[in-house]
C-alpha cells in the first residue's frame, strides 16, 4: 500500500451510556467523541476523514423538528474544536483541504463540511440517494440534518462506485481503491447508516482500518458482543449491522496487526489522538 500521513483528533462530542453502546456495559454516562482524520497525501494533497462536529448543529437544531435531535443527543463543542481552527497548527488554511472522505451523513461526522470551499466529496452511492430522497423534514430521523451540507454539494461530489477502482476482497466481497493507487481503500460497512463506509490505510509505521460506525466498542468487533436491542431503533438495518460486524471481526482475525478505529471507541481513540498535532506520530 502507498503511505500516507495520518493525524486523529476529535470535533466536539455528544454524551450516551456505555450500557447503550455495548452489551453488558456500566450504566454510565459516556463521551462519544466526534472522531475526525487529517491525511495527507504525497500526490492528492490534504484529506479529512469526516468533519466532527461544528456549532452549527446548535443552529441546525433550534427549532423542530431538528429540536427532536438535539434533544435526544447532547452535543458539546467549542469553536476550538472545529476542524477549521484545528487545521490552524498545521499551519493549514481550510481551502488547503482539496479531498473530504465522508462515511455516512449524520451530524457528528458532516457538520463541518461547508467550512471547505474547495473539496471534493466522495460518499457511497446509498448514502447519497438516502440523503437527496428524504425530506428536509423528516431527514432528522435518520440522523441527518440537511442545513448542514453545501448548497453545491451535488457539483462537488464523487460517489465512490463510480470513481474508485473496484477490486475483490475475501472478506467484503468487494472493495474500492479511491484514487487507484492503492493509499485509501474503502470498505462498504452499512447497517447504522445507510450506506456507511469505511476507510483502510498505512502511514510509515502501521495501517489503520477506519470503521466509523460500524461498532461503537472494540469489545464488539473482537468479541462479537452486539449493543443491546434498544438500539436497534437508532440503526438503519439491524441484519446489515450484524453482517458488517461479523466482516470486521473476520477482518481482525485475519489481519491481527491493523489497528481497527471505531469512531466512538475511547478505549481505542484516545491512544491515537494527539494534542501535538504530529503527522508522523501514527
């Protein structure tokens, strides 16, 4: 695999309990950190992996339905958070961002995503046709609020079946080579999201398997512990989440030496995550 440079950090977080996360898990009360990934590529230049969330979400939610969101996941994010004041460490400006990864459409990992002028957006095919076909209305039930994309983001968009390079896999069945050279390798993981994908990579000294949301606890995917049924009323597809749990906790057994990132794993994040904004550190 080609090498890429890989910072993880966290825009904002949204408060759950561990016993809704996991199977078994304390009744307690947890932060669900919005993961997000700077990559920098030798060719493609600056890429992000999702976008956390931003204080839009505050205005995105003032009124209902959207109200109903905010009400039900309490979100905490400050304007230091945000990826586009982050970027600033790296010396970076948001327009540098010319590529954004985006794994499904709910608002802890779009809400920054009108910050990047210049970017091109790459999605899956599902996720796309879920977001334009719903209405603005009822687009919160899923998740998904619709103020928070680009009014252009149609013209800025790339569905990854049609841009990437489609190869085989043992495991997925399939998989797709975004820029067909073999640096980000992208992962159809749906289930609780529609579409939901993931990203696998390498830097100089490890590869990453990038799962988003596919579990939400490293307990899930190596031990096959699932989170507890009432949960199920939050997933697009209960069977489809089983399904890309067992191809991750395949995926692990085969390839013991990749690390897997779930999005909300503390137990995993918060040993990847640095404060000091090194691009050679993962």
């Amino acid at each position: 695999m080609k090498e890429v440079k890989l910072y993880l950090s966290y825009a904002g977080y949204c408060e759950a309990k561990e016993s809704h996360s996991i199977r078994e898990g304390a009744n307690k009360s947890i932060k669900f950190h919005a993961l997000f990934g700077l990559i920098q590529h030798p060719e493609q230049g600056w890429i992000l992996y999702d976008t956390g969330y931003t204080k839009r979400f505050y205005e995105c939610t003032k009124t209902y339905p959207n109200k109903i969101y905010a009400n039900m996941t309490k979100v905490f994010v400050t304007e230091e958070d945000e990826i586009k004041n982050q970027l600033k460490h790296f010396g970076l400006q948001p327009t540098d961002i010319k590529h954004i990864i985006i794994t499904h459409f709910h608002a802890d990992h779009v809400a920054g995503l009108k910050d990047f002028d210049e970017a091109t957006f790459y999605c899956s095919r599902a996720a796309f046709k879920q977001y334009s076909e719903i209405s603005k209305f009822w687009a919160f039930s899923k998740a998904i609020l619709k103020d928070l994309i680009p009014e252009d983001f149609e013209k800025r968009l790339k569905i990854i079946e049609d841009y990437g390079k489609l190869l085989n896999d043992e495991i997925f069945g399939k998989k797709y080579d975004l820029f067909g050279d073999d640096s980000l390798i992208i992962y159809d993981l749906p289930g609780h999201a529609t579409g939901q994908i993931g990203v696998k990579l390498k830097t100089q000294k490890q590869q990453y398997f990038l799962i988003a949301d596919a579990c939400w606890n490293k307990k899930s995917y190596e031990e096959m512990r699932l989170p507890p049924s009432i949960v199920r009323l939050f997933f697009d597809s209960w069977q489809d989440f089983k399904d890309s749990l067992q191809k991750v906790n395949l995926f692990h057994k085969k390839f013991p030496e990749i690390t897997i990132v779930p999005t909300h794993c503390s137990a995993t994040t918060s040993a990847l995550v640095s404060t000091h904004y090194d691009l050679n550190a993962l």
